[in-house]
C-alpha cells in the first residue's frame, strides 16, 4: 500500500464560529482517521521517535495497536510510561520532539503522533470506567509539592510503586498550570479533573489550598515523617518590561489573565473574579502563552487584538499551530515592533473621573533585525524615529516567568541560580537531602512535557533512595 505523503488533518471548529466560545478547537480524531495515521508508521526498528520524547513512550507499540483497532490495548502502553496521555496529546509540542525524529518525516509528513495519543487517551476516558488497581504499600511516604505536570507526574509514577503520596497545591484546583495557565479551547479542565482523579484513585492524596513556604515548610514536611520531598511549583512569577505606564489599570500579566479567565471562570455572566471584557487588547510577546492570552482576549469580547513581538515571524517561538489558528481567529500580528511606554488617561481637574489611571494605548518603536545574540536569534535593532501609538485599552504582559522565590526563602540550604530556578543534579536531587526538583522550577517556564519528564527522573531516583533505607 502507498504511504499517504501528509499526516490526516485535525477536524477543527470553523475559525469564525470557534473565536466567541471557549469550547475546544481541535475536535479529536474519529476512530477511522486514527486507523488510517496508524497505518503511515514506518515501525521503525531502531524508533527514533522514542528518543525524541521526553517520558520515553513506546510510540511504535503503541501506535501499531491503533492500526489493529485495539485502542485499549495501546492506552496500555502509553501509560506505562505517562501519567498525562490526554493532556501529552493536546499540548505538548510534538513538532520539536517526537515527530521531529520520524524517519517518515524526513520525505513526507510526520506521523500525527501527538494526535493519536489524543485519541488513544480520549477512547479510553470515554469506554474504560475501571479504576486502576492499587499497589500493595511499601512503607515509604513522600510529599509533592505542586500539582502540575512534573508534580502529578513524579506523584504517579511513586503510587504505582506503592508509596504513600500526598500532594500539595497552593491554589483550590490541582492541576497548576494546566488549569491556570492554558485555556479551555486548548485543554478542557474536565481533561485535568479526570487525570488528576486516576491518580487518586491509584491511592495518591490531594491537598488544596496549601502554600509551602507559608502554611508549611519543607523542615515541617519531613518533621511530619515524609521522607522525601520533590518541588514541582512551577514558574508563576510573572515579568515585566519595567517601562514607563506598566502600573496602569488594565494592565495585566498573561498569567493573571489568563488564571482569571481559566480557573477563576472570570467570562461567566456573573463571575466571581473581575476581567476587563471588550475594547481593543495588546499582547507583548510571542510564545505559546502569548497566543492564549490573545485568543482569550477575542473570546471575552475584544473588538480587536493585537500581538505586539518586537522579532519576526520566523523568530516567533509559539507553536505553528498555534499561531495559525491566531491568525484564522484575526488576531492582528504587529511583528518587528517594540513596547516603550504604555499610555493612560489623567484628568487632573476631576480626580474623580473614572476613566483616570486607565490605559489608552501603548507606544512602540520600529525594529530591524541585527547580528545573532547569544541565542542564535538576529538581535532587534531599534530603527530611530519610528515612534508609534496603537490605541489600546487594555495590555498582556508575555513576556516570561520565573520560579516564585518563596520556597527558597524558607528552606536553609537550598542552592538556586541567578534566575531563581533551583539547583539539581543529574538525578534531580537538590543540594538539600532528599529534596528533589524538577519541572519549570528547575528550568524556568519550558514545556509541559519537559516538565513530566523531570518529575519521571526525580520518581526514580527517590525510589532508588528509599529503598536502600
């Protein structure tokens, strides 16, 4: 049979309905189609694409089950090795990693990996109402801190071994950044609930509304007879550009934006957590988490949305598919462009006018592309004169994270780096005993599945730790 050249499209939710509701873009493969994807695999005997993913699934395997139709089967599999399959398959950059590996990829298209894991993990959440067996217990307890990615993973991968896990989350939602951070229309939270849900049903306990550093410390966790502790709290520090106008109401960072509107439910009719709805949006930045904030910003009413990114297209780091549905949904790219100052109305005769201290626009300059900084990018280079106003009423600020510095500031001993990140070592051991790190509080904001595989490491070697004692 010939190989069908390009990988079967994603059905999608036309751009024009999908850009007033915050219901999902990519509607999932049909059992068909994933059959069909299966069949371009090459069932490479050396599987290069393994390599290429960082929690190591057998794709190959998995994917030779969804050619025979036998899609529990390859759930199986997958999750011998992910915790996070219907979370994998939505978010993680599959273009950079696994598919960037795919021996098919280098004639044709990739194989769709990424969406037949979807699938795969979707069939099963739909078919398989079984909960998973526990594991007989083994003595040992251990603590998590932080419910995200790198969190629930370590926090899986110990339960099945029969530790006795308790996580704890700062916020009232496990899930950390897969539920503050991306939107709804990207990951359903129905998703993170039931991921979240077969972790507890493997025995691991939840503990919301428990900020380490502040309700208790790393010394008071291990005081309560854990014996290992693993810190997977994320970057949630958000950064600013420290121009002029950046106090200004309607000023935001992505990740308050972004947390208001996914896990605070601020575009409900009577929410609970205020938002600014409607008039005209400024996005700084061009990552993954920049295209979210602007295609929110459209969903709660924007009349226009701009993403405001002072390099090219070609430097821009968001996902292609990401920036694509931006485009269909009208969000308007101003590339090679630069924030100075952020703009705001002052009325000084009446202070009690209420329009004072909002924002009105924001001024930019005009930039050129240089010689390669330190990146490997072309530096931008300002273009002197080209000063410009677009009139705004409210701005984005996404243009990084770093690691919250609380943490660090509460437990002696713990080394970190200049950007706050903490300090590991091969095994993902801290330069405090049995304290273990991982995920974007290592590294600064990085991939969801990057963060999986580090909480993948930090599990095995805490198991190689406790079970020498």
């Amino acid at each position: 049979m010939a190989i069908i050249p390009n990988k079967h499209e994603m059905p999608t939710q036309e751009p024009s309905v999908r850009a007033h509701n915050f219901s999902e873009v990519a509607l999932g493969y049909t059992a068909e189609i994933a059959v069909e994807e299966a069949q371009r695999c090459l069932n490479c005997k050396n599987q290069p694409c393994v390599s290429g993913c960082p929690v190591n699934i057998h794709i190959p395997e998995f994917i030779a089950q969804v050619k025979e139709g036998n899609f529990e089967e390859a759930y199986k599999i997958i999750s011998t090795t992910s915790s996070l399959p219907a979370v994998c398959g939505r978010v993680c950059p599959q273009e950079s990693q696994c598919e960037s590996k795919c021996t098919l990829g280098i004639k044709f298209e990739p194989v769709g990996i990424g969406r037949l894991e979807r699938f795969v993990a979707d069939y099963h959440n739909e078919n398989n109402k079984e909960q998973p067996p526990v594991p007989a217990p083994n003595g040992h307890k251990v603590a998590i801190v932080g419910s995200g990615p790198s969190g629930l993973t370590c926090a899986g991968d110990l339960a099945k071994k029969g530790y006795k896990v308790t996580v704890y989350e700062a916020l009232h939602t496990a899930g950390g950044v897969l539920v503050y951070g991306i939107p709804e229309f990207r990951l359903p939270k129905k998703i993170v609930a039931k991921e979240v849900e077969t972790l507890k049903a493997l025995g691991v306990d939840v503990e919301t509304n428990v900020v380490i550093g502040k309700t208790l410390t790393i010394d008071e966790l291990f005081e309560m007879g854990y014996e290992a502790v693993f810190v997977g709290s994320g970057a949630g520090l958000p950064r600013f550009m420290n121009i002029p106008g950046e106090a200004y109401k309607g000023v935001y960072s992505a990740n308050e934006f972004l947390t208001r509107s996914n896990l605070m439910k601020a575009y409900k009719e009577d929410p609970v957590t205020p938002i600014m709805k409607g008039g005209k949006v400024a996005v700084v930045g061009g990552g993954n988490v920049a295209m979210d904030a602007a295609r929110t910003a459209l969903r709660l009413g924007a009349e226009k949305v701009y993403i405001v990114y002072r390099r090219s297209m070609e430097e821009l780091p968001a996902r292609k598919e990401e920036v694509e549905h931006a485009k269909e949904e009208g969000i308007d790219f101003r590339l090679l462009n630069n924030p100075v100052e952020i703009l705001g109305y002052n009325n000084p005769d009446d202070p009690r006018d209420p329009k004072n201290g909002f924002v009105t626009g924001i001024k930019c300059v005009k930039m050129e592309l240089g010689e390669p900084d330190a990146s490997g990018r072309r530096r931008p280079v300002e273009i002197k004169g080209s000063e410009f106003v677009l009139d705004v009423d409210a701005v984005i600020m996404s243009i990084g994270t770093s690691p919250n510095p609380l943490i660090k500031n509460t437990t002696k001993g713990l080394d970190v780096n200049d950007h706050g990140g903490i300090i590991v070592n091969e095994d993902g051991l801290t330069s405090r005993d049995a304290v273990y790190a991982g995920g974007d509080a290592v590294t600064g904001a990085a991939t969801v599945i990057s963060a999986m595989g580090a909480g993948k490491l930090a599990a095995k070697s805490i198991d190689e730790y406790l079970s020498k004692r």
